[in-house]
C-alpha cells in the first residue's frame, strides 16, 4: 500500500468569511447545528485521511466533539469550520480535528490473554532465535499497552543485562502521544496493574484521595513514541517479532482493513506474531497468516 496521494480534503466548499470572535460572548452562538452535508463532509474527510469510517448515527458524538474546536475559534457553524479546515495549509487543525473525532480507550493489561501469551509463549519463542526482541505497539493512544509490554519484557527478557529489546508506539493523535510520554496516571487507570508490578515500576504522588501514579525511568525509556497514520508511508524498516493492533481496525472499512493486514506481514520476521482485538478477526489463512488463538496470528 502506498501512501494516498488525493487530499484528504475535500475542495468543494465555497470560501466563506469566519465571523469575529466577539460572538464568544454570546453562548447559543454555538448552538450550532451539524447539518447532514457537514456530516457527510467530515466523513469524507476522517475517511480519506485516517481510513476510519463514519456511521449514521454517529451525528451528535461528532457534534459534541467538534464545537469545542468552534468555540475555540469563534466560529458559528460546522461549514464555516468545514471551510477553515479547507484552507488550513498548516493542516494543524485537520490533526487537530482528527484528534477529537477518534477513539483513545485503553488501558494497562487490557484484553490479557494477550499478555499471558505473550510471557508463556511469544517470548520463549523469540528468544529461541538469539537475537533481541522488536515489537510495535499501532494505535498505542495514551501508552497503556506498550507500556505494559515493557514491564513484561523487563520482568520475562532474559538475559536482562544488555538485553536488545525495542518497542515502537505510534498513534495518530498527537494529544494522546504527550500523554503517553509524560505517563502519569490516575488510580483508576492502574486498577488492573499487578501489585508488584505497581510497587516495582510507579511512584505515587499528589492527595491520598486522588493520588496520580507516575512510571519510571525505567519502563519510559523502552519505549519510543512517533506520531504515524496508518494509510501513510511508513518510516521504519522493521522487521518486528510482533506487532498489537488491537481495537483499532473495527473502525477501518473492510478494504482499508486487508490492505493494512497486508503491510503487517510485509514487516513481521518469519514467525512473527500479529495481536488484535478480541472483537476483531482476520479471514482465514489471510495474507500468509496462521491462526493461533482467538484474536492471535502467526506468519
């Protein structure tokens, strides 16, 4: 797959002038209604720039997602904010609209059959090969998952000293990067953190009644964050020994989906491992894939 070489925007709009800022004053200024051709628009868009499709029904989560960008801007309805993406040769406030239109739920030792795999056979697998260990979290949004892979491979890797160990995590929402990066976390997002992983790997701070857990060095600093949409070019070479997507094709459509199922295997070693989400499934032997257990595949 190559990278889309159409704009991602729509250029059908006619220009419009975007009102002045004083309207801020005035609160059912943004009463603003999201018309079904402004819909349909912003489909196209989030379509042609992230291959996630939109679904009727979908209108007033994409409505009260958006008017925060039009408050922010001091503009009055979802055209005028249609227009100013359009001429925005930045394309800042397309990621920007992106950014509030998908989907960041995650957290550590989410779906963790993953996980009790990945210790009692993925790891003793690689490491049959004598090399070192490169994985790919896609779609990582605030770094719950590869994190978790980090402390598992800190805990399972041998031999620990000077250990060859890399992960990747990539996302498309620069806000959910920042987060993952500072990786600092609220108590209910550690719930499901083992205890000794907790004690060993977070630091608490803050009120007792409301503590924030921070991660360590340790685990930050085996994780490599980069900003990348998945129907772009890819930057990296590879190969990985595993790659997780979980969770994140259940909004591609089916052909953005094949495509992309294609480019992973293109990049796993031999005998590499393609995790997805439990809600998820490929077609049968599809693309050199083997099925494993639900949600895991082998190439």
């Amino acid at each position: 797959m190559t990278a889309r070489t159409q704009s991602p925007l729509p250029q059908n709009s006619p220009g419009t002038q975007i009102p002045d800022k004083s309207c801020l004053l005035n609160e059912k200024f943004f009463q603003a209604d999201l018309k079904t051709k402004d819909f349909e628009a912003i489909s196209l868009i989030l379509y042609r720039y992230s291959g996630i499709r939109l679904i009727a029904g979908k209108e007033q989560l994409v409505r009260s997602r958006l008017v925060k960008r039009l408050r922010a801007l001091g503009i009055s309805s979802f055209c005028d904010y249609l227009d100013y993406v359009r001429k925005d040769h930045t394309l800042k406030e397309l990621s920007l609209m992106i950014d509030s239109l998908t989907t960041n739920k995650t957290s550590f030792f989410r779906e963790n059959q993953h996980f009790q795999y990945m210790r009692e056979t993925i790891i003793p697998d690689i490491q049959k090969r004598n090399g070192g260990i490169r994985v790919w979290s896609a779609g990582c949004s605030s770094g719950e998952e590869p994190y978790t892979i980090a402390m598992i491979l800190r805990e399972e890797w041998l031999p620990r000293q000077n250990s060859d160990i890399r992960i990747l995590a990539t996302d498309i929402s620069s806000r959910m990067l920042e987060k993952a990066r500072i990786a600092e976390y609220e108590k209910e997002t550690v719930q499901d953190v083992p205890a000794r992983y907790l004690a060993r790997y977070f630091s608490s701070a803050g009120a007792d009644s409301s503590p924030v857990y921070r991660l360590n060095d340790r685990i930050k600093k085996m994780v490599h964050f980069a900003r990348l949409n998945l129907m772009d070019m890819w930057p990296m070479r590879g190969p990985f020994d595993a790659i997780f997507c979980r969770n994140v094709m259940i909004y591609f459509d089916s052909d953005t989906q094949k495509r992309l199922v294609q480019r992973f295997h293109d990049i796993l070693v031999p005998g590499g491992y393609l995790l997805i989400g439990h809600s998820e499934s490929l077609v049968s032997n599809s693309y050199g894939f083997r099925y494993i257990r639900p949600a895991t595949y082998k190439k």
